[in-house]
C-alpha cells in the first residue's frame, strides 16, 4: 500500500483532470455548460470526502476503504466524463 502522500497526490490529480476536461467542454460545447458544471461539483465533493478520509484515517482498512473510494469515483467520474464529451466539435 502506497503513503498518505501518494494517495493525496492521486486524489489531486484525478479531481484536477476532472476539472480541467470539464472546462474544455464548457468552453466548447455551450449547451453543456450546466451539466459540465455540476460534474465538478461533484468532483469537489468527492475530493474533499476523500481527503477527510485520508487526513482521518488510523489503520490500514482506513485507508483501503479510500482507496476503493478513488477507484470507484475514477470510473463513475471517467464515465461521466465519456458520455459528455460525446459530439465534441
């Protein structure tokens, strides 16, 4: 199992290429721009659950429980993400 660091630092960067293909599909596609936006709140509050896990976590089903939480979010999120990028112009 990886440290806390790593984790964090996946988290991270999982949210922020959630955010980041979500603007570029605000800024391309108008008529997306409300569900593109709720994407990311949904992001953010996936992030700021997890890292509470991370942050409060003692053992190492602690920490297991997270790291199901990431790999359950990336594929719901990647999901998402697929199916609104679909007809990007």
């Amino acid at each position: 199992m990886a440290n806390k660091r790593m984790l964090k630092k996946k988290i991270n960067a999982m949210v922020f290429d959630i955010i980041d293909e979500c603007l570029f599909i605000q800024e391309n596609q108008e008529d997306k721009v409300q569900e593109a936006e709720q994407l990311i709140e949904q992001a953010v509050a996936a992030y700021n659950r997890m890292i509470e896990g991370v942050n409060q976590g003692k053992t190492k089903a602690d920490f297991n429980a997270v790291w199901n939480a990431y790999y359950d979010a990336s594929d719901a999120f990647s999901e998402q993400l697929n199916q609104l990028s679909e007809n990007v112009k």
